[in-house]
C-alpha cells in the first residue's frame, strides 16, 4: 500500500522521502532561475534584513567593543611614556607640516598642468563596518551594514585604507555583500601604472595563504614592467572606476606562449583583519539600452 | 512547537556566531562550521524530517548571504541532514562515537561537495591542496566544536523530549 494514502483519523503528514524529493525539485529550480535573473535577491534581502542582520550587529558590536577594552588597558601605560615623546615630535612635525604643505601646492599645480585629475581623492565615499564574514572557508566576502538605505546600490567599488577591496554583489536594505577581489571566483582587470600595461588580477584561495594573488594576461613587449610596480584597476573594467590601488607586482614570470607573461602580485589591502570600509558612492558610467535609445534620436 | 522555535534559534545562533565569532577564532583562516554540526545533530535525534527541515533552512541562510546562487548550499545540508537522519534508529544518548563519526564523515563529504561544484568545475584542479588546506583542518576544529557543542545539544533535545512526555501523557 502506498504510504501516502490517508487512513482514518490519522494526521496527514508526508513522507520524508517525498519531502526530499521535492526540496531538492525547489532547489535546482532556485539555483537554474537565480542563475538567470535576480527575482529573488530582493525578497529574501527583504526578509534577512529584519531577522538576521541586527543580530549580527549585536555580536559584532559586542565583539569589537570587548577588543577595544582589552586594547585599551594593555595601552594606558605604554600611552603615558608614549605621551613624552610625542609632545617633542609634534613641533618637530609642525615645522615639517609646513614645508610640506608647500610641497602639496607645487605638487598639486604640477598636476593640473600635466591634466592629471586628482580623480582617486574626488570620489564621493561612505564608510561602513563589516559585520559578517563569509561562513564557509572557500570564499573571502564579507556583509557590510549598510544598505539600499544608506544610498549603496550594486556594483559600487569597496576601497579600504588606499587598495581596492571589492564590489557590492547584492544589497538589502540596510546590509551588502562585498566580493572581495582575493576571492577565488574574481577577476579584475588592471593597468601597470607607469607603463599602461593591461592585465587580469584573478583572486585565488590558494595563494592568498601566502599573502599574495596571482596575475596573467600581461603582454608587456617592451619588457617596461618591473617587480615593485603599482597596479591599479584598469579603464577598460565594466564595474571599477579608473586608477584605484590594487597592489604591487612581486614576480613576473613568462607564459609558455612567450606572448604574456603573469606572476603574483601583493595586493595593496591587508584582507586578515578587515573592519571597517569606504564604499565609493560614484559608479562608473555604463552604457545601457535606454542611452542607445536616446542616442539613436539625437541622430 | 516549542521544539521548531527552539530549532530556529539555535540554527540562527550558530550561523550568525560562524561568521562572527568563530572568524575571529580561525586558525590557518580555516574556522569550524557548526550549522553542519546543528544539521546532523538534529537528524541524529529526531530523524530523516527533521534533519532534512534543519538542513535545508540553514543552508538557505548560507545561500541567501554569502552565495551569487540561491540553492547550492541548502542541497548539501538537505541531504546531509537527511542522512543523518537515517541513522536515528541507532542512535543513543549515551553514545559519543556515532555522533561524532557522522559529524566528521558529513564535514568531508560537505567540503569535497564544495570543492567539486565551485573549484573543480572552474579548473581548479589541485586536490590534495584543498582538502589539506580547507577539508581536513575543517573538519578537526568542527571536531573540537562538536566535543563542547555535542552535549549541550542533547542536553536541550532531553528537556525538549521530557516535555513533550508529560504533555502527551496529560492528553491521553
């Protein structure tokens, strides 16, 4: 007899079997239709936002503030000696301050005569704390706190300190998923800074233990490229603004192809203990159907 | 339904203190993953359904945070649940070995899961550096995990099925 069949005064209740059955259905369905589209990336924002995320707030507040309390005892003494010395270098800062701020203005007029944007400081940014690491240990993203709320849409560029961390991959109302650019499933295209070398940056979960990440792709013929250089994202790329520090060049090896070459490459952000974060506010510009559309009417 | 809500708490403890606490714990960036451990343990005492349920709601949480698809994360811990479950017939509360045998077997098969679907099929092919590097250390700290978290698992499952006693004698 089938074990579905409904007997006398008994409560109905399905056969786990059939459950798993049809779960896993519902999930390849998920997984096919979330490959697709994003349908359900807002719903389920929606309803994480208001069960989870102001847990993971609590915890993570109560965790930094206890981290700042032991900081802060372990400190007072060193900070009284520390105290001393400082005073005497603050007026020997105070004259430096001066001859550098002379330096800033030359500087600066150097750079509006070589047309060179300050583009990396004009950015608008906002500051966010990271309150959530990725659980599994395959991937390094991380959820911010904030939101759609604060202003943060998807794509917008993550910096921390003056490297590039990542890009928004999915926003809640008041919480976002960062990619990390060390994850293992990210790319990014990148520029040598002084010799406008293209190559990709490719995060990976094995290099990253040693600190590093890898790039390829790097076709250099005029062999300008040397370890030590600056790499930074590349105008190309269709999610990251121009000219944000990715990190520098460790070695650099020739491909079997004698075409590219690729090496490892020391990113410019230290992702061990990432707390706090800037989202840059500014996305770049892309080109979408509807400014075809407008472009076509000009004509 | 004093169990289910009792469930959903302690699944959204251990998902939200995964990510949080327990990163700060990590050693060699590899830290335990007690939702696998809230998943089998669940399926261990109180069988196939149950384990299947925990399963795939944590790992529906999982996939609506940290992953691009949603689906991947809550087949995996679905079907270890539910194996798990399959193993409620044996199971006694006095014995450590199945539970932590189950734990440790679900833990390596999770992470050869995870490795063949998001590393394998992107040309990762450097096996043996996965599984020394992530698979195995996962799997001897959620261990160590499991060691303290194990019993104060039962210990709630006991005072659960205490209450469910008395209330079924008090309707019969």
């Amino acid at each position: 007899m089938s074990p579905v069949i409904k007997k006398k005064g008994e409560k109905f209740t399905l056969p786990s079997k059939y459950l798993l059955f049809i779960l896993t259905i519902i999930c390849s369905i998920m997984l096919v239709v979330t490959y697709v589209t994003d349908i359900f990336d807002k719903p389920l924002s929606y309803a994480v936002n208001y069960i989870i995320v102001p847990y993971q707030k609590g915890i993570s507040a109560i965790g930094s503030r206890l981290s700042a309390k032991k900081d802060e005892l372990v400190m007072i003494a060193d900070l009284i000696e520390e105290n001393e010395a400082l005073k005497a270098k603050v007026s020997e800062l105070e004259d430096e301050n001066t001859r550098l701020m002379q330096d800033k203005y030359e500087l600066n007029n150097l750079r509006a005569l070589f047309e060179l944007d300050a583009a990396y400081e004009g950015y608008k940014k906002t500051g966010a704390r990271v309150i959530y690491h990725d659980a599994s240990n395959w991937f390094s993203n991380f959820i911010i706190n904030k939101g759609s709320e604060d202003g943060i849409e998807l794509n917008m560029n993550v910096v921390a300190g003056n490297g590039l961390v990542g890009y928004v991959s999915m926003v809640g109302p008041n919480w976002s998923r960062v990619t990390s650019i060390i994850s293992d499933n990210t790319n990014v295209s990148g520029t040598v800074l002084y010799s406008s070398e293209n190559l990709i940056v490719s995060g990976s979960l094995e290099l990253i233990n040693q600190g590093v990440i890898s790039y390829s792709q790097l076709l250099d013929s005029k062999e300008t490229v040397g370890e030590g250089d600056k790499v930074v994202t590349s105008n190309i790329s269709d999610k990251y603004l121009p000219g944000i520090l990715i990190g520098y060049i460790q070695t650099i090896e020739n491909d079997s192809n004698n075409l590219t070459k690729s090496g490892l490459l020391i990113p410019a952000v230290n992702f061990e203990n990432i707390e706090e974060v800037l989202i840059i506010l500014d996305q770049k510009m892309n080109i979408t159907d509807k400014d075809i559309e407008e472009a076509e009417k000009l004509e | 339904m004093k169990r289910t809500i009792i469930s959903i708490v302690i699944i959204i403890t251990s998902f939200v203190l995964q990510g949080t606490l327990f990163k700060a714990l990590d050693f060699g960036n590899v830290s335990p993953n007690l939702l696998l451990i809230i998943v089998v343990s669940m399926g261990l005492m109180k069988g196939q359904r149950t384990g299947l349920i925990a399963g795939f709601f944590s790992g529906l949480l999982c996939d609506v945070f940290l992953s691009p698809y949603i689906g991947f994360y809550s087949i995996v811990y679905m079907y270890l649940g539910y194996m798990a479950g399959s193993f409620n017939r044996v199971f006694f509360p006095e014995d450590v070995k199945l539970p932590m045998a189950l734990i440790a077997g679900s833990d390596l098969i999770y992470g050869f899961t995870c490795y063949a679907f998001m590393f394998l099929l992107r040309g990762r092919l450097n096996i043996g550096y996965y599984m020394l590097h992530v698979c195995i250390p996962e799997c001897v700290y959620t261990m160590v995990v499991t060691v303290i978290l194990y019993p104060a698992l039962l210990w709630i499952h006991k005072r659960l099925e205490k209450g469910e006693r008395k209330q079924e004698k008090k309707f019969v």
